[in-house]
C-alpha cells in the first residue's frame, strides 16, 4: 500500500486559485520565477467552506506526492507563495546587497517586517526579534540573564536539548541549580500541571522554563496558569519554549503573560529553515522588579547594540547580531501573512481536529495494546500525537524499525521520541505523528491503517 495522491483538480475560478497559491507570480514563466515578481499576494475568500479551504491550502504546498510527511515537529515545509517570494528576495539581496532593492525600509531593515508580524502573536513591535529558530531564542535568554551561584531554575523533565544544553552550561559555569521536575504524562486535569511549579517554588527560584507543547508526547501545558498562578506571584521570570505552538496554535503573548517565549518559524509556520521568533516582554520592565538585586539583570552578548541599549531598547538590540538573512526573516514574514488570511483559528480547530481523530483511530485501531502518551484532556492537546503499539514500551530498536519500514514500505513519514513518564522508571519509546494543515483525513485514516498492516506483520 502506498500514501494516497493529492487531488490535482480545482473548482475554483482559475484567478481566485492563482491568487490565493501565489501561482499569479509564476503564471506563464516556465522554469522559474519572473524577474520582477510581484509582492506575495494571499487575497482569500473566508466565505470559504472548509472542504474547499483545506484542498486549496494543500494544493499551496510542493511536498512529494508519493509520500506523507508527517514530521513537522521537527520541520515544516514552505508553501509556493513563500518559496516564491523568498527566491525573489535572495535574487534581490545577491542583485543589490547594500540596498537590497530599498525593500526591507531604513536600517536596522526589520521594523516593518517586525510591525506586520507582531499583533499576529499578541505583541507590540517591541517586543518581537525575529530570530534564527528557537535554539537560538533559548540560548539568548539563558545565556543572558545575570544568574548567579545558588540560584535555581525550575524546568520539567520533558524539555528539548534546546533548553537543556544552555541550562547545562549555567550549571557548570554558574553554579545554578537546574530541578527538572517531573510532570504528569496520564494527567486528570491541567492543575497537576501548575501543582508541579506550585509545589517546587523556593525562595531561589530565578527562573521557570517550560514547554508550552513538549516534543516528547505532544501535551500542552497550561502556560497561562503557570505564569498567572506561580512564575507572577512568586515574582520568577518564566522562559516558554513554543517550537511547536508558532504557526499551530492561535497565540497571545500579552495573554499568556510570561517574560521569553522563544518559537520556530521553520516547523508549524512552515517559514524558511532557521527562522524563529522571540518574544521579550515590555523591554525586560518586569524582570527589572523581579529582580532588582541584578544590575544589569541580562546580558545581550551577541548584539552588536548592547553597549546603547537604553537607547534603541532590546528589540532593536537582540535582532542586531552581526548581519542578518533579510530574505529568510522576510519571507517567515511572508508565511505569517498567509496563514493570517488562513484564519490562525482556523488553522488551530483544523490541526486539533486531524489530530483528535488520529487520536481516535490509533484507539479504535490498536485497542487497549497500545499505549498512547498524548493526553486527551481538553485543553492539553496539540498537533503531535505520540504512541507505541508494542508492549515493551522500552525497545527502541523495534520502533525504530517499525519507524523506517513505515517510511520505506508505505511512505508515512514520521519520526521516534523517548522519554521517562516517572523519572524513576526506564526510559520508554514513542512514534510521534504530527498532523498539520496540508494534511486531510484520508492522510490520518491512511497512516493508522498502514501502522496496522505493518504491526500485524512485526508483532
Ligand atoms: C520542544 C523543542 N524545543 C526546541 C526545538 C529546537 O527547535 P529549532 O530547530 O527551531 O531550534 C525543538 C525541535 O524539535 C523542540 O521540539
């Protein structure tokens, strides 16, 4: 059996359908682009229906028709509009590269780009950086804030290296305390989350680190809570690691009201690779009261600006890094327009609701033999669902064969994760599906009936 094939007809008007896809710049060019290609376009009827909406968003994307890629908790893919205008944006910068075409506005080139992505994620202009992915945003926080020794970071056991190497590195350089405390993975309601942070704040806590979706199992934690019940009473800065929530869930910085959140631009916005996002609140006002024994309470040692960053603010100051990929920040840009056209709602309901019935299909499927680790809880839910069939949970070799032969005999591309569900016990392993806009139903029913031929076969 093999991955079912994309529809390749339209109902809609051809001007509409070449609007929409960004195809109006390419019409009629061949090979390739047009030398002068206009501004992407993302015209889009919301009068849509859905039906129509996903077919059309899915015709949007160049993935290979022979397989389905349902990997992009690790990266997304551009659709046509963005690769489109990204390979005009390069031309432009190789063509002109002190002016870049004067497209990018005055120095320091980012404002505008800044100024239209911002309100999207509940910001102000001021307190976006548009960074290289969310590595980068981790380790500009935590390599920058004045952490001393004694002090204490509270973060989860669930946490990508993303986090875990630059807090390695405050351990050993700064002596600071990392307690990486276990959450729930089976949990009963969202409290048990916030209990985790509740219970374990001391009077040196510093800082919490968290993930807003863990890419071990794909549970959302309740980020709000933790920052509005714990992080601000306690007076502790909060760093959120969202590489999974930018581009798949509807976010509201101001809302959630933590002081960091680095994202990924590359993986659910579907952005260029090493594209990200940093929010920093207010300009650091809030962490200047938590913190008033710290003078300065950061650090910014990578920015050119450090040394005036009262006077351009830490905006300007953390997106100076030595010089920038202009057409790569242009272009996430680009990706952020579309999927604002979208409905980024929109695109939420959709990614939760492939993924409830991925969900849904594993269990009616698999039956009670297979452990699913994703919760179901409403509001704990994302786009990844993380599951075995087998019941040795510890065997990683097993899964990852399982992982290759589903890729190779049946084109499902997805990928493995492991983790401790109590810290104590054995590590156990996990396939972990990610279910996106520009898949359909017939991709998920798809991929859980192939995961069953393949399990009868390796059982
Ligand atoms: C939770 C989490 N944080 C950070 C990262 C790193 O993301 P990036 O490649 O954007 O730096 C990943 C990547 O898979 C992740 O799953």
């Amino acid at each position: 059996m093999s991955a079912k094939n994309h529809p390749s007809d339209s109902s809609l008007p051809r001007r509409d359908f070449l609007k929409f896809t960004g195809l109006a710049a390419l019409a009629g060019t061949g090979l390739g682009l047009p030398e002068e290609a206009p501004a992407t376009d993302f015209e889009f009827r919301h009068h849509w229906p859905d039906r129509l909406l996903w077919k059309m968003v899915r015709r949007a994307f160049v993935l290979e028709r022979d397989t389905v890629y349902m990997n992009i908790g690790t990266t997304g893919s551009m659709p046509r509009p963005v690769l489109a205008a990204y390979a005009r944006y390069n031309r432009l910068v190789a063509a002109d590269p002190w002016d870049m075409g004067g497209e990018w506005g005055p120095w320091p080139y980012m404002s505008g780009l800044v100024e239209t992505v911002a309100p999207q994620f509940g910001a102000d202009a001021h307190e976006l950086v548009l960074t290289r992915n969310t590595t980068d945003g981790m380790c500009t926080v935590l390599g920058g804030l004045n952490l001393q020794p004694g002090d204490e970071i509270l973060t989860t056991h669930h946490e990508h290296v993303a986090a875990l190497s630059p807090l390695a590195v405050l351990a050993q350089r700064q002596g600071v305390t990392v307690r990486q405390l276990e959450i729930p993975v089976f949990p009963d309601s969202e409290d048990e989350y916030v209990d985790v942070f509740r219970n374990a704040v001391s009077p040196a806590t510093r800082l919490i680190v968290f993930s807003h979706i863990t890419y071990k199992t794909g549970a959302m934690l309740p980020a709000q809570r933790i920052c509005q019940e714990v992080a601000i009473p306690n007076g502790i800065p909060t760093l959120i690691d969202g590489a999974h929530t930018v581009g798949m869930v509807d976010l509201d910085f101001h809302a959630i009201d933590c002081d960091f959140y680095a994202g990924s631009g590359h993986k659910w916005q579907c952005g260029p690779g090493a594209t990200g996002i940093l929010y920093v609140r207010d300009n650091m006002t809030r962490l200047q009261d938590f913190w008033p024994d710290r003078d300065p309470p950061f650090f910014a040692i990578n920015s050119s600006l450090y040394p005036y960053r009262r006077f351009f603010g830490w905006q300007t100051v953390l997106q100076y890094v030595g010089h920038d990929n202009y057409p790569a920040k242009r272009a996430l840009v680009d990706a952020c327009r579309m999927w604002e056209a979208i409905g980024r709602e929109r695109i939420e309901r959709r990614v939760q609701s492939l993924s409830a019935l991925c969900k849904e299909a594993i269990r009616d499927t698999f039956g009670a033999q297979a452990t699913l680790f994703s919760p179901e809880l409403p509001g704990t839910t994302s786009g990844l669902t993380a599951f075995n069939p087998f019941s040795d949970l510890t065997d990683g070799t097993t899964l990852t064969t399982f992982r290759d032969r589903l890729r190779e005999e049946y084109g499902y591309i997805i990928r493995t994760t492991d983790f401790h569900v109590a810290l104590a016990d054995p590590e156990v392993h996990a396939l972990r599906i990610s279910t996106h806009l520009f898949h359909d139903e017939d991709d998920v029913l798809g991929l859980v009936e192939a995961m069953w031929d393949l399990f009868q076969d390796m059982r």
